[in-house]
C-alpha cells in the first residue's frame, strides 16, 4: 500500500477518488483555505503518472542498412563450417562462404584465400567498407584466413571447425587483430 501526500480535495465518484481507491493510494485531505491556494496540485496525482510513464519508455533502436552482399551473408549466420564447402545446405569453409556470398550477388572471386589475395583488388585498412573482405594470417600462410567486413569493426566469416559455424567476430578481438593482414575490394561491389 502507497500513502502519497497530494493537495486535493477528495469527493466521491470523481476521477480522483476513482484512481485512488483502486491505487490504493491514500490523499492527505487539506482544509477548505488550503484547497483554493492549492488548486494547480488536484492534477499532480495525473501528472506524476504520466512522466513515470514517459520516462520509461525504451528509446527505439537504429536500423542499419548494410549493402545487399552484406544483408546476405548476415542471413547465412549459424551456418555449419565444413572445410571444402561452399553452400549452405552443405556448410561453409571461410573462402566458401565468402566466395558464394559474392555469387549470390552475381560477382565471381576466387575460391582460396591466397587466390584472393593476389587477385583482388588492395585496399588500405583506413577505407574499410561494408562487404570487403579482410584477410588475417593464421597459419604461417601469408593469407589463410577470409572474412566479410560488416561496420563498426566487425566481420562475419566461417573460422574453424572448433567453432563450428559461420560467426561474427570484431577486429579488435587480439586474436584476429595480431592476425591481420590486410583489405580486398571484389570488383563490382557497391560502395
């Protein structure tokens, strides 16, 4: 039961006296000079209610757009890893899962990782866009490992069978951060 100090002047059937009573909140009642001085505080009650409710209203959260390659490639996460693969139905690899992703939007690149890196276009580190795809070195290769850059840092990729299937991962993470080593842009991907 909450007891709330109001300046009002309760008079059964009102609208007051009806949210009270099933409130269960109990108005200190003031004397009739008190009333007319305190007028403005009959609808306190209303207001306090009305700003708890609008203050704990969630803010609505952004909707990012991301270029069609990425959306794709977005909608293919949990996907099994399967080296050699490169299709849903039988799971991915890394450079299968970046290369299908690409020729679902009509752009053919090379299957491996270090094929990609030879023949793709270089970028710098500082122009990373949506949809280009960072290469890390993992295993003594100079390119062994692919991914597709989403924003914000982040990157989705099929990484190992330990992992089990396709993920997002950020850059900053020290592992694949030590690991970088460099940005390809496809031809024919939207800037």
């Amino acid at each position: 039961m909450f007891e709330t100090i109001a300046c009002y002047s309760k008079h059964r059937g009102d609208f007051i006296h009806l949210l009270t009573t099933a409130c269960s909140i109990h108005l200190n009642i003031f004397t009739y000079k008190q009333r007319r001085v305190l007028k403005f505080c009959a609808a306190l009650p209303i207001i306090i209610m009305l700003l708890v409710g609008c203050a704990s209203t969630p803010p609505v959260p952004e909707v990012k757009r991301y270029p069609p390659v990425v959306t794709y490639a977005l909608s293919l996460q949990g996907a099994p890893y399967r080296w050699g693969k490169a299709s849903p139905e039988e799971g991915f690899d890394c450079s299968g899962f970046v290369q299908h992703v690409y020729a679902q939007q009509g752009i053919r690149i090379p299957r491996t990782v270090s094929e990609m890196a030879v023949a793709l276009p270089q970028v710098s580190k500082s122009d990373l866009h949506a949809g280009d795809l960072v290469l890390f070195n993992t295993v003594r290769n100079k390119a062994s490992h692919v991914g597709l850059y989403i924003q914000d840092r982040k990157f989705i990729h099929a990484p190992s069978s330990r992992a089990g299937k396709v993920q997002i991962s950020s850059l900053e993470n020290q592992y694949w951060r030590q690991r970088f080593i460099g940005v390809r842009r496809p031809n024919g991907l939207e800037e």
